[in-house]
C-alpha cells in the first residue's frame, strides 16, 4: 500500500502531514547542514537550544498561553503525568482529589492517583459505558480539594467536554491529549494542561505540561526528578538528555499549525469535518449508531457500531474494517474494550480525507444494509 492512496485514522502514534514527514525526511540525514541528522544532535548544541525554545514559544503564541504559566517537555506520556499531577501539586497522601471519570483515561489516571492522594470521584459511576456528562447540580465536588482532575477528550469512549468544568477556585488538571489543538483551550481556568504529542501534535516521546507558575517548587521530595515540574522548568526541558526527535517533530507540526492557520482555524476544519461524517451517520437511520449522548460526543474520537434490527453487528464491522482498508481507509476499529468502529480526526486529517470516508460510509450501508 502506498502513503499517497492511504488515509490513517488512527488513535495514536497518529498521522503526520505530509509536509512534516517530507520535512523531517530531509533532515534525518543532515540537519541545517551540519552534517549529522537531527537524532544525533546534542542536546546541549546551539541548533537543539534554539530548536527546543522556539517549540515552547510557538506553542505559548497558538495558544496564548499567559506569560505566568511556564511550557515544559517531560517524557513518560500521559501515563507519567498520572502519578507527576498528584506528586507536583499535593502535600501528601491524605490530600483528596477530585476526579471526573468520563471514560477509560481518567479513570486509569484516578486507578494511579489512588497511590498518591484520596481519590474522590465526582461523578456517580456510569453503569452500562460511559455516554454523558451528568449536569453541574450532581457533581460531588470536595471543599478545599487538592486539584480536580478531567480528562477534556476521551480518546476511548468519545466523551468530550464541551467547556472545562467549572470548579471555582480549586486547581484544575486537564488531559488534553486527544484535543490538543483542535481547539482553543483557556489556560487560565487551569492549573495545569498536558498533552502527549503523538496525536495532534507530533509523535510519541514528549508529552507537553503548561503548568502555572505559582504552583512549582511544591512537590513532594520524594517526587523522580525527570517529574519535578520546578526542576524541568529551571531546565527549560533539558534537564536530562531529552527526546530531541520528538521535541523536533512537535517543532515541525506546531510549525505547519502556524502556516495553516493556527489553532483558529485547525478548529473550524474540526466543526466541518465532524459535520462530514455526523451527518452520514444521522441520515444513515439507526444503521450507524453512536452511543454518546450529542453534547458531549467528542468531535476527535468518533467510536460508533454498525447495527441489524438495533443490535450491534460485528461480522458487519469486520465486513466495514476490510473494505475500507481495501480503500486505503485504514485503522478504524474501535478500542478492544468497546469494540465496532472508531474514527479519530486529529489535525492532520483533511476534510478531503472526511468526506472520501463518508461518501465510503454512504455506499457501505446502501449495500449492506438489509
Ligand atoms: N490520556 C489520553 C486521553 C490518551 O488518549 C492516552 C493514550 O492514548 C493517554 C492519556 C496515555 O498516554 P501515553 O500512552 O502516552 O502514556
């Protein structure tokens, strides 16, 4: 199969734009010229130190990020920052936090807190999946909490939260990993913001913190120290070796962000190419169903299921699976823990890619469809 007739719909590692790829292709080899390619540059170079504060100014301009937050580059994932949020931001483990679990990654963000701090769970548990965000009047908000934890996209389940919640003045922790410029963030309402690069923004190996100034210096001493958020910062990111081939291709998306339009506009192809494919699935009467209620139905992880008489149809998914990828229309099946079919539209994937998925989705179901 060939990159030019393949559109990857993956959940992560996700797909780059072309640009990008073609980009870092040139400078695998040779870097700038100087004769050895980017992974093999110092990280204590001259080009890595310009190349590493460029990426955290870029990211400061597309999201206007206010100049008492400081960007930091730590390595782990989103699965570090589980265990880094409670050690940074907490005294100790009889401090309770709040968490809202929407789907699989706060809640395994809650299951790794446990270790550190009182987990308190703000919503009732969602028997029969995850589907909605209860209303404000039924949140089981703690007085004084540490940090209230919400994950803004579940990339599993396709929760998304329209607005952060509001939580008054306790500190706010978002996972923006999934959503992460698609949209305008206001990082104000936070304490901190992360993200995992391999979505939207890169590749796997350098997870993004935005963290609020004024909470550094406070974590607890027995905290590793490539997750101390003050040592990272007083680093700027290099306090160890660094993924410098992650720190680079972040470089080169944020980069391409900027030249198409920044964060403004990767939010408007977010509305249209969510427009695409909802709209098939809505005239597609029941044929395609997705389980989250409207509101909160993530416009970046569409999970849905194909169904006969109202019952989800795996052989019927299978069928979706192969001929799509006969189409080159590939990784679009659903988590293993939910199952049918799940299509993720990061920013990297065009409009263009949506609407050849759609108009594929529209002669599926004509013939498929009893
Ligand atoms: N948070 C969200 C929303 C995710 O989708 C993921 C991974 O897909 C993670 C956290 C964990 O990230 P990582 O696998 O980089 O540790």
């Amino acid at each position: 199969r060939k990159r030019e007739n393949t559109i990857n719909f993956s959940p992560g590692p996700a797909a780059l734009p072309d640009e990008v790829v073609r980009e870092a292709r040139e400078n695998v080899m040779n870097y700038k010229g100087l004769g050895l390619g980017v992974m093999e540059l110092s990280h204590r170079s001259p080009e890595y130190t310009a190349l590493n504060l460029q990426t955290q100014d870029l990211l400061r301009s597309l999201l206007h990020i206010p100049s008492n937050y400081q960007v930091l580059f730590q390595q782990g994932g989103g699965t570090a920052q589980f265990a880094a949020i409670p050690l940074n931001l907490t005294p100790s483990e009889d401090t309770t936090a709040d968490y809202f679990i929407t789907g699989m990654w706060s809640q395994k963000a809650a299951k790794e807190g446990e270790k550190f701090v009182k987990v308190n769970h703000v919503l009732s548990k969602a028997d029969g999946g995850y589907m909605t965000i209860p209303e404000q009047s039924q949140w089981n908000l703690t007085p004084g909490a540490g940090f209230v934890y919400y994950c803004a996209n579940e990339t599993v389940h396709g929760v998304e939260f329209p607005e952060p919640p509001d939580v008054g003045s306790v500190p706010l922790v978002c996972d923006a990993s999934s959503n992460f410029l698609t949209r305008p963030i206001d990082i104000a309402k936070h304490a901190v913001v992360y993200a995992g690069a391999q979505k939207n923004v890169g590749c796997a190996g350098v997870t993004v913190v935005i963290v609020r100034e004024d909470l550094l210096g406070k974590c607890r001493p027995y905290t590793p120290v490539v997750l101390d958020y003050a040592v990272t910062a007083k680093a700027k990111s290099v306090y160890n070796t660094p993924p410098v081939w992650s720190v680079y291709i972040l470089n080169l998306v944020l980069k391409w962000i900027q030249k198409h339009g920044g964060v403004e506009a990767m939010e408007r192809n977010r509305v249209a190419k969510f427009q695409s494919l909802i709209s098939v699935i809505d005239q597609s009467g029941g044929f395609y169903r997705i389980p989250v209620e409207r509101r909160f139905c993530s416009h970046v992880n569409i999970p849905f299921r194909i169904t006969v008489a109202g019952e989800a149809n795996s052989d019927l998914e299978a069928k979706f699976l192969s001929d799509a990828a006969a189409l080159g229309l590939v990784q679009l099946k659903g988590h293993r823990s939910v199952g049918g079919i799940r299509v993720c539209l990061y920013n990297a994937i065009s409009c263009e890619d949506v609407q050849k998925l759609a108009s594929f989705m529209s002669h599926f179901m004509l013939q498929n469809r009893n």
